[in-house]
C-alpha cells in the first residue's frame, strides 16, 4: 500500500504493473479491493491503481460536510502522486460519480474515462420514485446498524471465489461513509457534464444490472460525444466481479487504442 495526504485526509491506494496508468475507483460500500481481478490480470501492461477513497478500506475517515467535489479533489491528489501524467480513469458504480466530478474539476488529469454500471449521479440518471424509494430503503437499514447489501448487485449469486472477500468489505464498510455517499449519490445530476466529455470514453455494463439498467448506459452513450459501449453478457452490477474476463478484455482493448498522450 502506498499513501497520499490531500487536504489533511491520508489516503491509501494499491499499485502494481508497469506501463500507462489505469486508475480504479470503486463503488459505495466496499474498498478497493472490489478489483482485485483488474490487478491480477492487467498489471502486466499497465500501472494498475485502485484507491480506497477517504471513508472506506485503509483510508481515513472523512471530515463532516465531505462532498462529491471533496472525492475528487482527493482522487486528483493519487493520480498526481503517481508522476506517470493523466491517466486512464475508470469508476464502477458510484466511483464513475466520482470520476465525472474529477473531470468537471481536473479534466488534465484523465486521458480517457470508463464507466462501469454507473450513473449521472441518482438524480441525473433514475426516475424521482427511485431515488426517494433507494434512500428511504438504505437510511433504515443504516439507521437499524444492518449491513449494507443492496439488491442487484449480481445477476446470479455471488461468484463464490470472490465470497469471502465480498463479506470481508461489508464487514469492513463504515455507516457514517455510506451516509455521505447516500446523500451525494441522491443529490447528483451530472447531466450537464456528459456532453462536454472531450476524451475517449468507455462504458462498460452487465446486461443483468438491474440498479444501473442498460437505459443509463444508453443515456450516457447519447450524451457523451466519443463514447463506445461493451455490454456483458450475464453479468449485474458488480460486472467487474461477475465476468472479469469479459470486462478485463474490454478494459485492456480501450486502453491500448487510446493511450495517454496520443495526438
């Protein structure tokens, strides 16, 4: 593990591999152990990065009034840490909330972009009814101490090789974070930002995921002008984890055609 400290936060990310620098930033409620597959199987040609954002994993906690610009300021601070210059950024699930807010503050930091079954923030990509039914659902459960397991994470059950490391991160997973990250994620509405994505852009989606349903990644496919999207067969939410051959395949493909400081 290595660290940064922005902002008086200390903040720790994993690095493996050689070569242009991919940035992974995971989802609400885990750390970034969630790509565990990506840094096996891609640090062979990359410089594979995967952070635990302030509040979760091995990173410090966050201070009160955090918001969605504080995270990416804080991402901002990892990438410049490495020294490698902008990198291949890509969010899953909450983290592509995240990546679009670096964008929106430090675009010279991202060569291209991947999303991974995220959104435009709650509000910018889900109907009203299913944003208040999605609070009201996981303030009880974090009000009642329960562990956080939204449905729909998985188009099947849990791939069983990676069970005992899905139960270590709820386990791990800190109430006062996922507030945060519950009222970021509600309040969100990146829409105005997706047209003016200027660098190449990746989607990447389980055709099962039934949180982030194909309609988002066909919103953002509209929006964004260079965007290209994969879908994954038999995979939900967590397609990182569900198919991580699939989604490596698209992954590594997107990364070689646009490397960092082409043109």
């Amino acid at each position: 593990m290595e660290v940064v400290r922005e902002n008086g936060i200390e903040i720790a990310y994993e690095r493996v591999g050689e070569g242009p620098p991919l940035v992974l930033v995971h989802g609400a409620g885990v750390d970034g152990r969630v790509w565990r597959p990506q840094l096996t199987a891609l640090a062979d040609e990359f410089t594979v990065v995967a952070w635990d954002e302030p509040g979760a994993g091995r990173s410090d906690d966050v201070p009160a009034g955090f918001g969605l610009a504080d995270y990416a300021h804080c991402l901002a601070a990892v990438i410049d840490a490495l020294a490698l210059g902008p990198a291949h950024v890509a969010g899953l699930s909450w983290g592509g909330t995240v990546v679009q807010e670096l964008y929106r503050h430090h675009p010279e930091r991202a060569a291209t972009l991947i999303f991974a079954d995220s959104y435009a923030g709650w509000k910018g990509s889900l109907p009203a009814e299913e944003v208040q039914a999605r609070i009201e659902g996981l303030r009880a459960m974090l009000t009642a101490e329960e562990r956080y397991d939204p449905p729909g994470l998985f188009a099947g059950e849990p791939p069983s090789e990676f069970a005992a490391l899905l139960e270590e991160m709820t386990v791990a997973a800190r109430p006062a974070s996922l507030r945060g990250q519950l009222s970021a994620m509600a309040e969100a509405d990146q829409r105005d930002l997706l047209p003016r994505i200027a660098v190449p852009t990746l989607l990447i989606w389980g055709d099962a995921d039934t949180r982030s349903p194909l309609r988002v990644a066909r919103q953002f496919e509209n929006a964004i002008p260079d965007a290209e999207l994969v879908v994954i067969p038999g995979a939900g939410h967590v397609s990182n984890l569900e198919q991580p051959g699939p989604f490596n395949d698209a992954l590594r493909r997107f990364c070689r055609d646009h490397p960092p400081h082409a043109g």
